[in-house]
C-alpha cells in the first residue's frame, strides 16, 4: 500500500504522526511524506527574517535548506520518503507578524489550490493531513487543498498545537462523518525522528529532553472517512 501524508511544514508530519508512519513503514508499506512549504528565499526580511534569527540562525544560512536536510535526516528514521514541495511559507506570502499567522487566511491568498494541483500528479492508496488545530494558515491551506480530493484520508491531530490547546477545534474544511482510529505507532521512533528538527526544538519544546517528554504522552488518534477506513480493512 502507498501511504502519502501531506505536511504543510518540515516537521509537522513527524511532530503530529510519525509513530504511525515509522509502524506503516515497519509493515511493508511504502510511505512518503509530501512537504508543502519547503522554499527558500533569498535575502528573506521583517517577520520572515526574525522568524530566521529567533532561532538563533545568522541572516544569512540558508535556513529552508537546513529544514530540508533535517527533514530528510527525520524520514529516514521513520522509513519515509521525503518530498519537498517547492512552495513559500506563510511568511513570504505577505502575514506579517506571529499573530497574523493564526488570524485566518488572508483575502487573496489561495495557495491552497496549487497544492492541490502539484498533489494530483502524487501517488497514494491511503492519505494522511492535518486537522489544522490551531489554525495556523498553512495547516488551514493543506486541510482545504486536501479535502474534497475524493481520496482516502486520515485527518491528524497537529502538534505541538494539541498539546498546547487539547481543545482546539479543527479548520472549518475538515469534512464531517469521520471516524476515530488509532493504528500501530512507534513512539520512540517517532521522538528519535523530531530529534533531527534541531532547528526547531528549542523554540517548539524548550530542547530535545523537553520535546521527548512532551510527545512520550501523545497518543496519536486519527479521524477516518469511509473510504479510508475501507482501505485499512482491505489491508489488514
């Protein structure tokens, strides 16, 4: 079976469901990770840049090119396989401070439908996407690209957000009728994967120690659609 989960960031698939993803990959299955917002941008500024510099990179490394190889590093501990969407981050596209970034999409701003076209040219029997807990944009912008495709889709809790908030609500595109599901999930692998990320744990958990204890507790429950369901019965 072909598993393709769609990440708007680098880290977010791994943060959310990597335990899952390292056991479907342990079962045979052949899973790859299709990362949205993965592009770099020369002589980034304002919000874009200090999104750079508070973690504690210079201005001028390549930070998405650091993301994609920590990326790559994560995958290959969870037996994924990692493709980079060329697409810009919420930050070059014009949401200007922390703040605006979980204040709704902006007027004009439909990104979401050339994800969903790159998406048609990729694979899967069986899909994996975020629920967009906490509203963050581009976790708003993949939720909507991938609903309403016809495929089979797993819809995932995001973390850290549900950590933060368990009671975040889903983006208003989530489609109804959805079942919850807990497949197999490696946990440890899971945490050896979010390790790779060294550019985002100090801001995302404080450290590695931190984000180990904070995901050791986070079971990864899934809501299912009918057709998904039927193609992990089928698979089973």
């Amino acid at each position: 079976m072909r598993v393709t989960a769609v990440s708007p960031h680098l880290d977010d698939a791994a943060f959310s469901v990597g335990g899952t993803l390292a056991a479907l990959a342990d079962a045979g299955h052949e899973v790859t990770v299709v990362t949205c917002f993965t592009r770099s941008v020369p002589d980034p500024a304002g919000f874009a840049l200090a999104c750079q510099l508070d973690k504690g990179l210079p201005a001028d490394v390549d930070y998405m090119a650091l993301r994609r190889a920590e990326d790559t590093a994560a995958m290959a501990v969870l037996g994924a396989t990692p493709l980079h969407l060329d697409l810009p981050e919420a930050p070059h596209r014009g949401y200007t401070s922390a703040a605006d970034l979980f204040a709704g999409v902006h007027d004009g701003d439909g990104i979401w439908t050339t994800v969903r076209d790159l998406l048609a040219a990729v694979p899967g029997d069986l899909w994996l996407a975020p629920q967009a807990l906490g509203s963050h944009v581009d976790h708003l912008q993949v939720l909507r690209a991938v609903a309403g495709t016809g495929r089979p889709v797993l819809w995932w809790r995001d973390s850290p957000y549900v950590l933060r908030d368990p009671d975040a609500v889903p983006g208003p595109d989530l489609p109804g009728g959805l079942v919850p599901v807990e497949l197999p999930q490696d946990r440890d692998r899971r945490a050896d994967a979010c390790a790779r990320y060294a550019t985002q744990l100090g801001f995302q958990f404080g450290g590695v120690a931190q984000m180990r204890r904070a995901l050791a507790g986070l079971t990864e429950v899934l809501l299912a659609d009918a057709d998904a369901r039927a193609v992990l019965a089928a698979a089973s």
